[in-house]
C-alpha cells in the first residue's frame, strides 16, 4: 500500500493510495489518532463508474460516517477507471442493457457472466486491502463492508471473518450462487432497497434478503427510483453502523 497524497477536507482527512497498481481513498476522521483509533467502513463503488466518477458521492458517504467516528476506505473495482474489464463482461453489460431496454428480464446466464467475475476479481483484492490497511495506528479491527455491487458486499460479509457487518444497496443484478452463498452470511445486516428502481430486479432483491443467514437482518424499503435514497434511510444505515462498530460493540477487540 503506497500513499500518493494527504489532504484535509472539513473535518475528513483524504488519503489517496496504490494498492499494487490498484487507486483507492481512505478517508478519516480529522481526530482519528493512535491514541483514538476508529472503526473502518469499506465502501463499495456502483459498478461501471471510476473512483473519480463516483468521488463526490463517495466523499459525502464518508463525510457523513466520519462525523459519526467512522473511517472509509474504496478501492477502483476491476473494469473500471483505467483497470481491464474481465473477459465477457462489455458483451454481457450490452446484453444486459439491451433487455432492460426491451422490457425483458435478464437471463441468467447473461447476470453471471456480467456479475461474477467482477466477484471473482474484487473479492480477493478488498482482502489484500485490508491486510495492508490494518497496520495503520488510526485503525481499529473493527469492520463493516457498505454499498457497491451487492454480490462483492455479500461474498466479503460471508467469508472474510474481519467483517462485522453490512450494509447491502440492493441496486444491482444477483446470480444465482450468490443467494445460496448468502446464507452464510451471519453477521448483523442492513439492507437498503428503493422500491421504483428502474435498474434493479426486486423481487430478486427479496429473495436475497431472505436468503441472508443472518439472525439479525433489517431491511429499509423507500419509494423511488436508483438514485433517490432518502437522506433518512442513509442517516439510519449509519446508525446501524455506529451500532455494529462503535465502541459498546467493541468486545473484546
């Protein structure tokens, strides 16, 4: 992990870094010490968009989270920015698009070739990440992955025992194995779902929601379409995270 710059934003201290050739951004809390370390969020970025596309949104997420004691870290998913897109993914994003246009559900077929080496690819990454990230003093191990495409969030929940809980944007197309491997999720999750989503599959989205293992599960449903996430429902998810990692969950971490 090579740090490219610090500068200061309000009260969020931004740090932009190298993974390898990987960009990402971690952004903290300005009070964040050795002495005070504080919870990390890995936040995830909507597919098909750059750290730069998306960096106005993300910064607010993790204006919002730092105010709340809580650090954010993202990482340029694969295929995006100036990253290789996995083999399939352009012909399966064209056919994707193709459907929706046409009013049609998606095949199958065509979800796991768009969704599922992006999973494949990211997954292993965002554990790297944080092998390197929790050497950093300011960082406690206490972990939450939030947003981006569901189906890394749900793999990241249900095998990386570092992550404490979730917080899933149901926004995105699920495959098949990605809902019977959600069953092993078992930590603590919220979902959001926006009812009127004209990118998104919700009785999919349901499903999913069923199927999450875990025992303590909520889900946040708002009308409106992908984009309009009430300011509450976001307010809320991070109460839940506040909850789930700040320091009346700390244990004996």
């Amino acid at each position: 992990m090579h740090l490219i710059s610090e500068r200061r934003l309000d009260d969020v201290v931004e740090r932009r870094f190298t993974l390898g050739e990987i960009p990402g951004i971690l952004w903290l809390p300005a009070s964040a010490s050795a002495a005070e370390p504080v919870p990390l969020v890995l936040a995830g970025q909507p597919g098909g968009f750059s750290l730069e596309q998306t960096h106005a949104r993300m910064l607010a997420r993790a204006g919002h989270a730092a105010r709340a004691g809580l650090a954010t870290i993202t990482l340029e998913l694969p295929g995006s920015g100036d990253r290789p897109r996995p083999s399939g993914v352009d012909e399966a994003r064209a056919q994707v698009r193709a459907s929706l246009t046409a009013g049609e559900p998606v095949g199958e077929d065509v979800i796991d070739r768009l969704v599922l080496p992006l999973v494949d690819r990211a997954v292993p990454e965002w554990q790297s990440l944080l092998d390197a990230v929790l050497d950093l003093p300011e960082l406690t191990d206490r972990i939450a992955c939030s947003g981006g495409v569901v189906s890394i969030a749900v793999r990241l929940a249900a095998t990386d025992p570092r992550v404490r809980a979730a917080v899933l944007f149901a926004g995105s197309l699920v495959p098949r194995s990605i809902l019977r491997e959600a069953r092993d999720v078992t930590v603590p999750v919220h979902v959001l779902l926006q009812w009127d989503d004209e990118h998104n599959d919700r009785a999919r989205s349901l499903e999913l929601f069923d199927a999450l293992g875990s025992p303590e599960k909520t889900l946040n449903a708002n009308l409106g379409g992908h984009t309009g996430v009430p300011a509450h429902a976001g307010a809320e998810a991070t109460r839940f995270l506040v909850r789930h990692l700040g320091p009346s969950a700390a244990g004996g971490a």
